[in-house]
C-alpha cells in the first residue's frame, strides 16, 4: 500500500469498514510510515474536535473550504 492508497481508506479504517486484507495492508504501511501515522493522528483530532464526521455538520462555507484545502493538498501530495 502506498500513501495515496492509505489516504484513500482512511475513513473506512476509522468507521472498521475495511476488509481483513485491506485492514492488514493499511497497518502494515501504517506501522512503516511516519507520515501516516502523523495524518491519521490529525484526523483522529478532527474528528475528536468537531464531535462527528458528515458533511451535514459543518456550514457551507466551512465545507466548500475544507473540500479546497483537500484539493490543493493531493496536488501537492
């Protein structure tokens, strides 16, 4: 599993929706790259921080921010 791949799954790690091979290979990577541990720790504490993880909780611009920030950030990824 590379970076890009484990971003991806992410979510589903959090909410145990991924299959066992998937969930194998996503702490593999994760117990090998600093980084990741690293952003999966900063989406713990947004989670932690905002109480959920919908769309429907935060406001429209809040959103439309969020989705921007995202974007900019896998083109720097």
């Amino acid at each position: 599993m590379n970076c890009n791949d484990f971003v991806e799954l992410v979510t589903d790690f959090l909410d145990g929706a991924l299959s066992e091979g998937d969930e194998r290979r996503f702490i593999e990577h994760l117990a090998e790259c600093s980084g990741c541990e690293t952003y999966l720790d900063q989406f713990r504490q947004t989670i932690a921080t905002t109480g959920e993880l919908t769309p429907d909780g935060i406001s429209s611009d809040a959103r439309q921010h969020l989705l921007s920030a995202f974007r900019d950030w896998q083109r720097h990824a």
